[in-house]
C-alpha cells in the first residue's frame, strides 16, 4: 500500500533582496501569509492569488 500522506516541506526558492535559499515545513493547520528571511530578515509576502507563503 502506498504512502498517500501529502508532502509538506517546501523551498522558499529564493529571497527577493539577498537570494538565500531555505527548506521549511509547510503548516497542517493555518496559512502563512508572510515568511522572514533567515539571512537578511526581508519579508516575503503572498503573490497575487496565491494562498500562502508556500504556494509563492
């Protein structure tokens, strides 16, 4: 029988202001709407039609 859990770790691909890279994972419970960079502290928000952080 197959493994039918979804696969909740996600790339931020990549800071817009200093192009860090971090691998995270995603919430079960909540949306996140905004991401701190762990290098430079920039905020990463939501796209445009995107649902969360992780599906930007």
């Amino acid at each position: 029988m197959a493994d039918t859990a979804p696969f909740l770790v996600s790339t931020i691909i990549m800071c817009g202001r200093c192009g860090y890279v971090e691998v995270e994972t995603m919430l079960t419970d909540a949306c996140q709407f905004f991401y701190d960079c762990k290098s430079c502290g920039a905020t990463l928000r939501l796209k445009p039609g995107h649902c969360c952080a992780f599906c930007s």
